[in-house]
C-alpha cells in the first residue's frame, strides 16, 4: 500500500491509518530528515526479525530507532545532564546519538552491547507517527542493491512494495545519513560525519 500524505502538515487520519498498520505488528516504510527509512514498533520482534531479513543485515549489527522528543528519549537511555543540553540544542534534527540502553530497550537490537542509536528527525510525518504511536520506531535507511540510500518513493516502491505492508510517500527526501555521535560517559566521538553539522565538537 502507498499512502500520499502531506510532508508539512501531514493528515492526521493518515497518520491514524500508518499507526493502525504498525500496531497491527507491519512493516512500514516513512521519510526522515535524511533518507526514508525502513520501520517498526520498536516492541515487534517479528517486525524486527523480518527487517533484518530484508536489510540482509547481521544480527550483530544494531538498529536504531525514533523517539518523539527529549522527554521520550529518556525512557529508553541514559541521559546525563551533559547529554540533555546537547541534545536540545541540535534535536529535533539529523544527528543519532549513542547512549547507554535502559531496560526498555528490547534485547534483539542490542547485540552485546549496551548502547543504542536514537534519532528525533526533523519532520513532520516522522515525528507524527511516533507520537501517534506513543512510542518509537526502529529507524534503518532503505538503501538499493548496490547500498545506495534510496530517496524517490516511486522507485522505493517498484523496491520494496512486496515486502512491507505500507510506503508514505512524503516526497524526496534530502538524502545523505545521519550524523552519529557517542555521548557515553559524558564524552563525545563522533562515529559517523552526515548530514549534521560537527562544527561545535571539533
């Protein structure tokens, strides 16, 4: 199914119909602030199961996932003081960051570790899902054969359509990945240079 929804001012019973299908325990396939990324309740073992499937990813590699905002991110890591007024100075926006897991976290995306990646992208039908959910999404790039990130729905769709249960077409998205950066223990390593600027760390 491939669902048109408004990249500004997203439809609120789209939404409602993008959240039916992921508490329903599907796969879904939603723009970021970077690329589209591919997705489900980050509590849907089978989902996630199935998204390593598709991926063709190692199970020792970790997802991360999309909370709503700060307030939510701290149900599911730790965060220091330091880490809050980092994080509020660049989220929402196209930063992961790595912190410490709290329990929350569901072990199948934490392979031996205990860090996991969070986003809060800047946009608007990613960030209305989550919050229509009440709790977030894992969050992994959808990227061609050749390990391309992929950015045109039409051609996500021609894809991916077979093997996920829903594709919101939000438009082209900006492209080029997340910038990630570790804030364990209160010191900052910045794993992965995006699209977010680094200039305040270095």
């Amino acid at each position: 199914m491939l669902l048109a929804v408004n990249n500004q001012n997203p439809q609120a019973r789209l939404i409602k119909k993008a959240v039916d299908v992921l508490r329903s325990g599907g796969i879904i396939i939603y723009p970021t602030d970077t690329v589209y990324g591919l997705g489900c309740d980050l509590f849907n073992k089978r989902g996630i199961e199935k998204i390593y499937d598709i991926k063709k990813r190692s199970k020792k590699q970790p997802f991360s996932f999309v909370c709503a905002d700060l307030k939510d991110i701290s149900k599911y890591a730790f965060v220091t003081d330091y880490a809050y007024r980092t994080m509020r100075r660049l989220l929402p926006g196209p930063y992961t960051f790595v912190l410490q897991a709290s329990r929350l976290v569901p072990k199948i995306i934490l392979p031996k570790r205990q860090t996991t990646g969070i986003r809060v992208p800047d946009h608007p039908i990613c960030l209305a899902l989550v919050k229509e959910l009440g709790q977030p999404i894992i969050s992994t790039s959808v990227k061609s054969e050749d390990g391309e990130t992929m950015n045109n729905p039409d051609l996500i769709r021609e894809r991916f359509g077979h093997c996920v249960d829903l594709i919101i077409d939000g438009g082209l998205c900006p492209g080029g990945q997340s910038t990630v950066i570790s804030l364990e223990d209160d010191t900052v390593e910045i794993i992965r240079i995006g699209r977010g600027d680094v200039s305040a760390f270095t």
